[in-house]
C-alpha cells in the first residue's frame, strides 16, 4: 500500500542488474482501489516487471522500457470523481484564461500529450510524485537534456497543474517541488557580440549581392542587424515589423514595436527613437515603401505559416544561419540575440541610466517606482542620441 493509501506494485532488483536497470525497486502505483482490483491491475505489472529482469540478465538494455497502462476502475474514488475534467481539459481551460502567446502554446502542448501517453491515461487526480519523477526520469533516458526537462517539460505540467488547483479542479499540484538539477553551463566568453563580430555582420549586411534570396529578405539582411545595433530590439520584434510602425513623433523618428505587429515577449507595446544614423542611411523611406504591410518578409509568400510558426520568425531563423555562415559561429554566443547583450554593453559605456536602457529595450521595470509614468520621446532620443555610430 502507498502512502497515500492505495495500492501499488513493488518489486525488488537483484544488486547484480541494478546499474542496468538504473533502479533498486522497480513501482507501479495502482491508486486507491479495491483489494480485489488491485490484485487484477496488479498481475500484468507484476508480469511487465518480471520480463524486464529477464531482459536485463541478457546484457544492456536498449531502449526504456515503457510502464504499462493502468485501466480505470469503476472504484468508489473513481465514481467520486467521475465528472472531474481531464489533463488535457484543464490544458485547455488554462490557454482560454491565461491566453499565452501561440509559441508557447505549440511547446506546451506536446508535453501534456507526451505526460498522458507516459501515465497511460488522462486522469490528473491519479497523478502523484511518483508518477512525475518517473516521468522526469524517462525523459532523462530518453536522451532529453536536464536544462530542457526543467525549463520545458517540468515547467509547463507545473504551470497547468498550479492552475487546476486554483480553480478547484484538483486537490494538489503533483508536480510541485519535483525538479532537475543541472550543471552551470561553461561558458568561456561573454553572451555579447565582440566589435569584431558586430563588424562582420554589419559589413556583410551591405553587401548588394546577397545571391538568389527574395527581396524581402535581402531587406532583413541589409536592415535588422542595423537596427538591433542601435536599438537592442530583439529580432523577432523587429522582423515582424510592419512600414507603418516607423512614423516621426514629435520631431523624431521612431519605431513603434507593438503586439498589434505580433508577438512582443512582455505583451506590452514601446517606443523606441531611430538612432540618427538609421535616419541617414534611409530607413524611414524603406518602411514607408512597405506602408501597412511587413517590411521584411511576403505574407504571400509564405506557405499558410500558423501563429505558433509565424512568418517573421522565419525571418529570424534564416538571419541566424546567414551570420552563422558569415563566421560568427562561437556556440557560446547566439547569432541573433548577441545584439541585445552588445546594445546593453555599448549603452553603460555611453553612460545611459539603468532605466532607460530597460525602457528602450523593453525590460521590465526593476520597481513598482520605475513603472509609473511614460517615457517622453525627447528623453528617449537624447540618450539613443549618446550611442556612437558603427563607422565601418
């Protein structure tokens, strides 16, 4: 019987086939049923974890060898909870309250389906621990990293759990206080571009023979790595920007980056002054060119990209593989987020406040204090204005 008071099947491993099965106990928990049910349930694990002994005394095993599907009993507990929504029911009850962004929905949604096909049913009040460490442990043989089992697999069950709890559609969140521990990533360089690399990159993008590339990308080549340069924008805000979000406000020329254009990472629009270099080499006409539309990429083009799977992301990938192509290949530095580390570098060394620098790259404010208030265009472009040029 387990903790909990229902049943379950353990089987102690020989010491010799321990370090091939990974385990000392092989368990299988039944839930809270019936004697006489358990006994039935308990026949074909115990048969499954026999033939999984076996296996091992013939050498190494190969592959996981998954559990197998325990069926619903028409118990007491089971008919209590009869109307009780399943997993993917409070999934889906958790993306109409919550409506995050259509990326984070196409992650997620693999996971629940990967947790149900690994518990052989959908029933979240039969989950337990157990059920999520042995989970989190499959994964782990199954070659997924530690850092992705956290951040992604763990993660999300524990975010949909947390809110079927506070919903009352569970008693408790099962995965709460299950983690993975990771090593400290190595990491011999800074995340940052060296001058060097933003040189690269930058002389590249001038180049006017970019080969056989669709206008619109030979405009993404030409324009973002500019525009990330003086602004720290990340490139997914900036390849989805449409001509209309560069306008002049107030005597300035600025970029509007905004959830309207798509997703924006903290949902929120800002404002962001155009270096004055950006205003010499001509992108306000560029973007006027475009009008309503995209800049940088052809929704005709495309071949019916979802939201989870956007156009302008695309555009990102395909920028990354170009600077990855032009030398700008360190692993321990990111081909399109590089930028963001090398404008925060370039702005402390221009002498830009902590808060404006924030602002003008959409991170959250630091205090309750720092979110009062807009920012006025004026000030914005003064301190953009402080930034040196890329003289190449």
């Amino acid at each position: 019987m387990s903790s909990d008071g229902g049943f379950e099947v353990r089987i102690v491993v020989p010491a010799t086939l321990r370090t091939t099965i990974g385990k000392t106990n092989l368990t299988r928990r039944l839930g809270r049923v019936s004697k006489s049910d358990a006994n039935r349930l308990a026949a074909p694990v115990i048969q499954h974890f026999r033939d999984l002994i076996e296996r091992a005394k013939a050498g190494p095993l190969d592959e996981p060898f998954p559990l197998p599907a325990i069926a619903s009993v028409p118990s007491k507990a089971v008919r209590r909870h009869a109307s009780s929504p399943n997993l993917m029911a409070i999934f889906e009850g958790y993306l109409r309250e919550r409506q995050p962004s259509p990326a984070t929905i196409k992650r997620w949604r693999p996971v629940i389906t990967h947790l149900v096909e690994y518990l052989g049913h959908d029933e979240p009040r039969r989950i337990s621990a157990d059920d999520i460490i042995g989970w989190k442990e499959a994964l782990a043989r199954q070659g997924v990293s530690g850092r992705t089992i956290r951040e992604v697999y763990l993660a999300s069950v524990k975010v949909v759990l947390a809110w079927g709890v506070e919903n009352r559609k569970l008693d408790a969140n099962p995965a709460a206080g299950v983690s993975v521990r990771v090593p400290k990533r190595h990491r011999p360089r800074g995340p940052s571009f060296t001058s060097a690399e933003a040189r690269t990159i930058l002389s590249a993008s001038l180049c006017r023979d970019h080969g056989k590339i669709s206008p619109e990308h030979a405009l993404a080549r030409r324009w973002i790595p500019w525009i990330c340069a003086y602004t720290g924008a990340r490139v997914g805000e900036i390849a989805q920007m449409r001509g209309c979000d560069i306008a002049e406000v107030e005597g300035f020329w600025v970029m509007r980056i905004t959830p309207e254009a798509g997703s924006t990472k903290s949902g929120q629009a800002r404002m962001v002054p155009l270096h004055p270099h950006l205003v010499e080499q001509g992108l306000p006409r560029i973007a006027q060119k475009a009008g309503e539309g995209p800049i940088f990429f052809d929704p005709a083009r495309g071949r019916g990209g979802s939201a989870g799977n956007a156009h302008y992301r695309k555009v990102g990938e395909r920028l990354a593989a170009w600077v990855r192509d032009l030398g700008v290949d360190d692993p321990h530095v990111q081909p399109n987020h590089g930028w963001r580390h090398l404008f925060k570098t370039v702005a402390r060394r221009a002498g830009i406040a902590p808060e404006v620098r924030d602002a003008l790259q959409g991170h959250a404010p630091r205090s309750v204090g720092e979110s009062y208030g807009d920012w006025p265009v004026d000030v914005l472009a003064a301190a953009v204005g402080t930034l040196p040029r890329y003289d190449l």
